[in-house]
C-alpha cells in the first residue's frame, strides 16, 4: 500500500514541490499550510506513515507542533522530519528533544528528499 | 513542472519582500524592537531557505549574507543603526532585482550584489571592533551529511560496528530494524544483537529500546557512508565504527583471526586470560564465558564476526585463481551418485534400527552426518550466482528499447543469490521473455510516459532473492500495466472465455498465461513470435516453480517466480494413505493436526476445518487417489502452503522428516497433475512426490473433492 506523508510548510511552493517529488514516487501525500491546522487534521486522519515539518510557520510553529503530535496516542511513534535551514544544529536538537526522528537540511534535491523519506518511513 | 514551482516561489517571496519593507521601515522608528527584528529576521531567512529550492542560488547565497548580520543584531552581538536600515532596504530592493532577473542575471545586478555583500560586510565589521569581534563564519559543515560520500576508493574494508541506540529511540519514531536494513545495503553484513538487556515480561517497558547490536561490514563505502546511516539517532547512540582490517589483508592470511583474537581486540579480555583458558583444552568460548571472564552474548558475537570473516576471505578466494573448471556431466553424475548414496543410507538406517546392534547403529550414524555434509557439499557446487545471467538481459533491454524505440533501464539487484546451475540455465529464456513482454507491452513510448507524468526512461527492475529452499526472481516494470479489458476482449476471440464470463480482475491476468494468447495489436518482432506466456509458464513449471502476477494499471506489472533452489534432493514429510506412501516438500508444510470425523464441518459442499483461527479447506488423500480401504477413526491433516493459500490434506499417518532424492516420473506420467515425481524408500518401496500447487489449484477448482477429479489428475 502506498505510503502517506503529511506536509506541513506555510509556503506552497516547497508544499508543491515536495508532494510532486513523493508523488512521483508512489507516496501518497497531504498537505497543511500550518501547525495548528495539521493539528487539526491529525485526528481525522488514519495511518500516516510520516509527517514532514517546516520549523518557523505562523499560528503554531513546528518544534510545537511535533510535542503536540506526540501527546497524541496515534502518533506517538510516527516518523517525524523537520525541515530546516538551519544548518548550526540548533534547530536540528530542538527538533529531536521535541520528539522528531531526523532533518531535511534546504535546500534539498530530489534524490536527498527521497533518500531521506525511505530510511525513516518504508 | 519546475516552473510552476518558481511561479509561487516567487509570488511568496514578493508577500514577503512587501511585509520586509514595512518591518524596515516600522524598525527605523522603533530601533532594536525585538518583536520586529525577528519578524525581519523570519522573512529573510524563509526566502533564503526556499531560494536555492528552485534555482535562485545567487538569492540564496545573497539573502544568507544579511540573514547572517540579522542574527547577530538580533541576538544583540551587533548594534542597530540607522545606516543599518537603510542598508537593509537597499538589499531587500535587491532581492527583488534578482527575483525578476531569474537565473541570469546581467553583469551589472552581479557588480551591484558585490558592492552590498561588501557593504554588509563592512558594517559587521565595523559593528563587532565593540565586542571584540571575530566575524562568525557560516558553518555549513553537517549540512551535507547526507548528500552521496565520494566512494572512499572503492576498496573493500572490514568494519566492525557496535550500536547501542539509547532508550528512547522508538519515542521519536526512529525504525532501527530499517537501520540496520540500511546498512546490510553497504556492503556484506552481519549483524549479532544483544539481548542481554531486555529483563523479564513483567519488568519489561515495551516503548524502550533494549537491544544493541555488533555488526560486521565488508564495504568499499567509506566510514562515513557506514555512520551516516545513523545520522539522526548519533547524538543520543552509542555508535563505535573501527576498521578490522583491509580486504586485501584479510586473503594473505592463512586464517581467518581466532575466537581468541578478536575478544582480545575488542578489549574484553586480557592475553593472559586467554592463555590460561587455552591450556584447558576446551573451547575458549565455553572456559570464558563459564570463568564469567565474558557473557555468552559477547561470544557469539565475536563468533559471528569470525564466521564472516571467513566467508568475505572465501569470497575473495573464489573470486580470485583459486577455481577449476569442471565439465558440467562430471558434476551430474556426482549428484547422481550422491543421490544414490542417500537413498541406501535410508536403508542403512532402518536396517540397522532393526537390528538393534550398538555397532552397526553407531557406522550407521556417522554414515549419516558424512552423507548429508557430502550432500550440502556436492548441491553448493553446483550453486551459481545468478548475476552472471543478468548481463545478458541489460543487453537485451538496450538492444530491444533501441528498436522498439522506447526508451528503457534494466535495474538488478540480488545478482549474488546462488541458484542450482541447471535451474539457472533453464530460467535464461523464460526471464527474456518475460522482459521482453515487460518492454513490448509494458513500458511506454517517451512520449506517453511524459504525458502520464512519469520520468522518459522507464525502468525494469530485475531483483533475486532467496527465500526459504526457494528463490524468488522477480521482474517489475513502471509501465501501464495490464489492459485487463484488452486481454478479456482477446480472450473472447480466441475463445478462451465464453461469452458473459465474469471474472475477478486476478483470473483476467491469468489469461495471458493461456496457450495461444497474445494482446499485441500488431506482431511486433519482438512478442508475438508465436512463444507466449504459455510457454514461460511451462517451463517455470517444469522446475517445480511458480508464476505470481500483480498489475496495476498505470502503475506497471511485476511478475515473480519462486522456484525451488535445487532440483536433485529435497527434504520431504513422509506421510502414509492405505499402504502407499507419499511425500509432501518440507518447503511448504505449515503445520499438521489431528481430527477426528465428527470436526469436520460441511459448509455449501466444502469440507473446512479451523487451523489457527482460520477456516481452510481440505481434502483426503484417499478419496482423491481411490486408495482402498476405510480411514482410520483418526487421522492427520498436513497443512500446506500452496501458491497464495493453504489447503489441508488428510492422510492416515504422518511417518516423519525424509531426505528424498527426486526421481521423475517418466514420459508416461508426464500429464498426471497432482504429482511431482517419485522417490524410492529406505526399504526399497516407492513413494510419490506431492505437487502441492497443482493439486491444491485442482482441488480449488472441484471442492468436492470427487467429481471432476479425473480430468484435473489427467490434465491431457
């Protein structure tokens, strides 16, 4: 079956971007133009298999939105990428404490979003 | 596709350019608000972040610079000044010249770039004399950690790894097993877990990761190909990568390091520990472990490093002068002679079991541990790795997609799985068939898979695995799938269907096995020659093998054959009905169970029992092969794995393991179904090999198990 991969990022032209590159792989994907509305989302969803998050979004930002997620019984194990400029670390260890499995360094190419995808989510 | 991206990238970053000009000019009447400095700080770093996403690198490396100042005046390290604002402007007017210039922009925005980054750099410069200030350098470092490693010389190495992933590493959703997947994909791998850890049920907390692993890596990847595979769990693992030795090292020994060693290597013991165990002449292992000098886990461990190290030196023997040739009839009449052997060692046995001397028992089972090390011994001669085939078919692939003007790869995997050298040769035309029709029907024209939005060049990937006695070889292509109303529609004409048949989507694929069948509107040079599937269906019969199909429309076709490694010996389950006896392949034995009549229950005809919470059919043996005589009060069901499903078979006494040594049936039996072959017993009676698959496809088609059973025993 398919994979499915929520994305979460306020800009639309990294959301289109990286759910055609998934798409195109056979990945089934979702998208939120935020934390608090992929936060709504989560619960109405089923069998996420991974979810990828931009760090710095209005509204509810992404370090926030993975703690919440992992209060979520549902998604307590589920994969977790955040996505980041950030190439200090800083982002990268608030993101792991928060709960996440790993990071996206942008910009990316396709084969390093893919190459990534598969060794947290298959 | 890209440019629809570069569109919105670009609209955003106009929003934000807007929102920036605002924030500057908002801050110049408010200097060092917090609140606006980060929004600042936010809109610069979002473009940068994106830029370089969609080819706007001279952007990124732009934005990156005032990003950089930003922080700095953010975090207070750098003072705000009104030149500062003005400055700010300036670049963020900039950005918006680089936008619409697109990739190119003309040598006079470049020399205005330089004239800003010197600018901004002049101002950090001039800031930080007030701290001190060693101007921060940007440190991209781990940034690229995951992009490919340069090959370290493609030199294989052996590396001996110890993880020990920390506790809380499933809590982030980290998959380890996938991890260690991972890493076996660089390079020859053995992994040793350790168990020792994990306490008992009640005190065991199930969200914790207890288990840690030793690993043996032969790889031509560098070290950091090897820890990159644990890059986002690094921080909170254990993770300790040291190089054994070179390969090429490794095959100047005479042998491969001792027990002893490789302890000693790893620190755990000390050399005069060892000396002193070696003087007791037990194995060191057992000494050690019982001196509690060291765990029985961290033994095994360096016994499973020991062992691969043996097999990468073997490796590199095989690969290197120290090989024969021998012609391949020499080697069949030593399987045959082999075969032999066996059988009158069953004879042995039992003859010996009837006679009860301790002597003759004792030859008799040395005899038995001789023959079966000189069977494994002579069948792993004849394994071949199947890879030497697959070069073949990368040059059928580009040769085909030339001519059929398509525009194809061939992808392999597994080319190491050893296979039976008969079955090898035997599989080659099948499997060109198979990917000829894969290019033929499958794979699109250029122009087609554009327009379906799928890369130009398709692909088919070839993969061998080993699964159990059996391997299976599989042959998946990203086309369009099967046409299934096509093929139902060919079918009608050629008659294989009648008219009004409403069939599942799965029988529909099975049609293009049916003899005479071909969908291809024009006869291409390629299919079409008059070989169709049928034909490649017989032959991966003929080897005891099997066709599984699986299509999607749009998305490709993958077929896969599982046939048995080898073809001469097989382990069998010796079961008896009335007098005669039968063999079932140990391959596909799930289970077997005791029922009694009154279990059975009868549902619309079909007789199904209840094996672990399921419901299977099955049928008895001696209503299916008119064996004399009435069954016992009792009797044994044989649960088997046929093809995608599981079926019972109720026979009178199951007897035991059996090694049988397959003889064929001959040409006058060639169209019995059910059958596979036969075999001669220990005393010198016959017993008939069970084809599983067959006959549970034959008993699907008739569950009464009754009628219609001479047609599907006879299939002529």
């Amino acid at each position: 079956m398919a994979k499915r991969i929520l994305i979460i990022d306020d800009s639309a032209a990294i959301r289109q971007s990286i759910t055609y590159i998934l798409n195109q792989e056979g990945y089934e994907t979702i998208e939120a133009k935020d934390g608090q509305e992929a936060l709504d989302m989560l619960p109405t969803l089923d069998a996420i298999d991974l979810i990828i998050t931009d760090v710095n979004m209005p509204n509810l930002d992404g370090i926030s939105f993975i703690r919440k997620a992992r209060e979520l019984v549902k998604y307590r194990f589920t994969p977790i990428l955040v996505l980041t400029t950030e190439s200090q670390g800083t982002k990268m260890n608030e993101g792991k404490e928060a709960g996440a499995t790993g990071w996206i360094v942008k910009p990316f190419s396709a084969d390093k979003l893919l190459g990534i995808v598969r060794k947290v989510a298959e | 596709m890209i440019d629809g991206f570069k569109e919105t990238f670009r609209e955003e970053a106009e929003e934000l350019l807007s929102g920036l000009e605002g924030i500057l000019l908002e801050l110049e009447t408010k200097p060092g608000d917090p609140e606006l400095l980060n929004a600042a700080f936010r809109a610069v770093h979002t473009i940068k972040g994106s830029a370089g996403m969609f080819g706007f690198e001279a952007i990124g490396r732009f934005a990156h610079d005032l990003e950089n100042i930003m922080d700095r005046i953010r975090s207070g390290s750098l003072s705000m000044t009104k030149d500062f604002a003005d400055l700010a402007l300036s670049c963020r007017d900039h950005i918006r010249t680089l936008l619409a210039a697109d990739e190119d922009p003309g040598p006079a925005i470049q020399e205005r770039t330089g004239q800003l980054v010197e600018a901004l750099r002049a101002y950090a410069a001039k800031g930080s004399r007030a701290d001190g200030g060693e101007s921060e350098a940007p440190s991209e470092g781990r940034a690229d950690a995951l992009t490919d490693n340069p090959d370290a010389g493609g030199e294989e190495t052996v590396w001996r790894l110890s993880f020990k992933p920390g506790q809380g590493v499933f809590r982030s959703g980290t998959k380890v097993l996938r991890l260690l997947e991972e890493l076996s994909e660089l390079g020859d791998c053995a992994c040793f877990p350790h168990t020792e850890n994990i306490p008992e049920l009640e005190k065991l907390d199930p969200e914790a990761c207890l288990t840690s692993w030793d690993a043996i890596i032969a790889s031509g990847k560098g070290p950091d190909a090897i820890k990159d595979v644990f890059i986002f769990i690094e921080s909170e693992s254990e993770i300790a990568l040291e190089k054994i030795e070179e390969a090429a090292i490794l095959q100047e020994r005479e042998e491969p390091k001792k027990l002893g060693e490789i302890l000693l290597d790893r620190g755990i013991v000390t050399r005069a520990a060892i000396d002193e165990a070696l003087r007791s002449q037990r194995r060191l292992g057992e000494v050690l472990i019982e001196k509690k000098l060291v765990s029985k886990e961290q033994v095994e461990s360096a016994l499973v490093e020991q062992e691969h190290l043996k097999r990468v030196q073997e490796r590199q023997v095989d690969t290197g002068a120290a090989s024969i040739r021998v012609a391949s009839e020499k080697l069949d009449q030593l399987v045959d002679l082999v075969g032999e052997l066996v059988t009158l060692q069953a004879r042995l046995s039992q003859t010996a079991l009837g006679i009860q001397d301790p002597g003759l028992t004792g030859i008799s089972e040395m005899f038995d541990r001789l023959i079966s090390q000189l069977r494994d011994n002579t069948m792993s001669i004849r394994m071949l790795p199947i890879g030497s085939t697959f070069n073949k078919f990368r040059r059928v692939v580009r040769d085909l997609s030339l001519e059929l003007g398509k525009d194809a790869e061939l992808a392999t995997e597994g080319a190491e799985t050893e296979l039976d050298k008969t079955v090898i040769e035997k599989l080659g035309d099948p499997l060109v068939h198979i990917i000829r029709n894969s290019l033929d029907h499958g794979i699109e024209r250029p122009a087609d898979r554009l327009a379906a939005g799928k890369p130009r060049s398709g692909t088919i990937r070839l993969s061998a695995m080993h699964s159990g006695a059996y391997v299976l070889i599989q042959v998946a292509d990203d086309g369009a799938g099967l046409d299934r109303a096509a093929i139902k529609a060919k079918a009608l004409e050629r008659g294989i269907i009648s008219p009004g048949a409403d069939l599942p989507d799965q029988e529909i694929d099975q049609l293009i096995f049916a003899p005479g069948f071909s969908t291809a509107k024009t006869v291409t040079k390629v299919s079409g020659r008059g070989v169709g599937m049928d034909v490649v269906k017989r032959e991966i019969d003929s080897l005891g093998g099997t066709v599984l199909l699986k299509s999607e429309r749009g998305h490709g076709t993958t077929m896969t054959l599982k046939i048995p490694l080898t073809l001469a010996i097989i382990e069998g389950l010796l079961v008896k009905v009335a007098d005669e006896f039968y063999v079932v392949p140990l391959s596909s034995v799930d289970g077997c169970i005791e029922i009694r009549s009154d279990e059975v229950v009868e549902r619309d005809g079909k007789r199904i029992i209840t094996y672990r919470g399921e419901l299977l059919p099955f049928v008895p043996l001696r209503t299916w092969f008119d064996s004399p005589g009435e069954a016992p009060a009792i009797s044994q069901i044989v649960i088997v794995n046929a093809l995608d499903s599981r079926i019972g078979f109720v026979v009178d006494q199951v007897i035991g393991d059996y090694q049988t040594v397959v003889k064929p049936l001959g040409r006058l039996y060639r169209n019995v179904r059910g059958l596979s072959g036969a075999t001669i017993l220990g005393d010198g009676t016959v017993a008939l090999i069970l084809d599983v698959n067959r006959l549970s496809q034959a008993v699907k088609r008739d569950s009464t198990g009754r009628a219609g059973r001479d047609e599907a025993l006879l299939d002529a």
